[in-house]
C-alpha cells in the first residue's frame, strides 16, 4: 500500500469544487490500483490494468448533466468503476444518484470512490444486471438517465487481457437496445437519457433503431472529432420518451457542430479545454 496526497493546483490550475473528506487523510492505494483525479478535488479509484475512465464517459456526464441542469434524481446503467456517475455528483449538487454494475470488481471500486468522495449519502451503488426487474423498485423513476454502452457484439474485435476490459468494450450483458429499453422504463415525465456510441460501420443506425424501438426520440446529437480533419468516431446522443414531446418535434434531431479534441498539430482544441473545464478537469 502506499499513500497519496491531494492537490490543489495543476500546472497553474487551481482545482474548483468541494473538497472531499477523503482528501482530509491519507488516502491508500493498493499496488494494482490507481486513484486519480476525474473532476476538481474529486478522485476514482482504478485498476493500473482493468477499465479505466476514458473520454467516452466523461463526455456521457458533461452531455447529460449539460442538458438536464435540475436533474434531481440520476440513473446511471451499467457504471462501471463510477466514472460518469461521479462527474454527474460533483456537477449536480444535491441530486440523488443510484448506479447499477454486474461487475463486482467494478462495484467495491465505485463504493471506495464514493467513501472517499463524500458521495455516500448522495449515491446508492449497485451490484447487478440492469436488465434484472430486481433491480430497481417498481416506483423508481429518474429524471436524468446517463449510460456508456459497450460498443461490439462478441467476437466482433480484439476483446483486450483484461475481464474487466472487456465488459466495457463487448455486449456480455446487453446491448445498446437494452441501455434505451430501460432507460425509457425508468425515465420519469419530461425526464432526459443521455448515451454515447459509435458512429461508423452502420453503428449510428443502431442506436437510431433502439432508440425508436424503445419509444424513445432523439432529440439532439453531436458528434465526437479525436483529431481536427478525422472522421467523427463516437456521438452523444440526447433522447426524451416520445410520448413527452409534441407530434412536430418527434425525431426532429438537432445535430450540433462536432466537438473536436485535438486539433490536427495534437494539441486539445480549445473548445474541448473549455468543456474540461466544466466538468473540473484541467485544460
């Protein structure tokens, strides 16, 4: 074990936002693990080989949290070690947050993140399939549903050296049609979900057919650029039930400008520094 110490600044940053109890004290690391810094003072426990948070979840939290600012309770499906869902604590102070994960690796890490962020009153950490009606109780609706699907079916890629790796990358547990069925079965009215997926090789015409299946209408969608010139590879996408929305404005989708991550020198395009920003992150 070793311990760490927080920070207050980073190469002329200064860090916004509460400072967590678990800062107060001497954090410890297993030697397998990582703990790392997501939004302001707020920090994620990682694995240094497993799944580790990557741009696709802290885009999910800003896209979502950004178009639905008075989101007072949030679901989070499939959350994994509790990236988006930490983004989605920090940014939405007060809201009441419950996360579903299978992996149980995944799970105790989230829990620690929590404890150590001061989210444990704020955020109830689940164990189990999404899918399961055990799950949620009957009444339970949200006014923000967030997800960061798992991208392959099976066998369709490099499936990676780590079991936690590849949950997050291959569709063991359900597909982006079951992300969109229970999202719109747990919505509450007018409520807003709030997902990424990728766009090429006939991806976006999935996710434009579980959204329609799942009653579901995108309302707004954006395009993710990793580098300035390059095709876009993943979207955000913004859906509210259709049964909430006039008959005009049904699958009447808004695509936005896409978000550029680096410019085409390497550097963070200075749109996407900004975006950081708003989540606590350093430009």
């Amino acid at each position: 074990m070793r311990a760490m110490s927080d920070e207050t600044s980073f190469r002329g940053w200064t860090r916004p936002g509460p400072v967590p109890p678990g800062a107060e004290m001497t954090p410890l690391v297993g030697d397998r693990e990582t703990l790392d810094y997501i939004c302001g003072h707020f920090r994620l426990f990682q694995l240094r080989d497993g799944h580790r948070f990557s741009t696709d979840d802290v885009l999910t939290a800003w896209y979502g949290t950004s178009w639905c600012p008075s989101a007072r309770t949030v679901l989070d499906l499939g959350s994994g070690i509790g990236s988006v869902a930490t983004i989605a604590g920090w940014r939405l102070c007060g809201a009441r947050l419950v996360t579903v994960e299978a992996q149980e690796q995944s799970v105790a890490l989230a829990r620690r993140s929590m404890r150590f962020n001061g989210l444990d009153d704020q955020v109830d950490v689940r164990l189990g399939d999404f899918r399961d009606a055990g799950v949620f109780a009957p009444e339970e609706r949200f006014d923000l549903v967030l997800g960061s699907p798992p991208y392959f079916p099976p066998g369709t890629g490099v499936e990676g050296d780590h079991p936690q790796k590849v949950a997050c990358r291959f569709e063991l547990r359900g597909d982006v049609g079951d992300y969109c069925r229970i999202a719109a079965e747990r919505l509450a009215p007018g409520g807003f979900f709030a997902c990424v997926f990728p766009l090429p090789d006939g991806q976006r015409a999935r996710m434009v057919g579980a959204v329609r299946a799942a009653g579901l209408s995108l309302v707004r969608e954006r395009p993710v650029v990793f580098r300035e010139g390059a095709a876009p590879l993943i979207g955000l996408f913004g859906m509210m039930r259709a049964a909430d929305l006039p008959d005009a404005f049904r699958d009447a989708t808004w695509t936005e400008p896409a978000l550029v991550i680096r410019t085409e020198t390497g550097q963070i395009h200075p749109e996407y520094s900004a975006v950081k920003l708003g989540f606590g992150f350093p430009p």
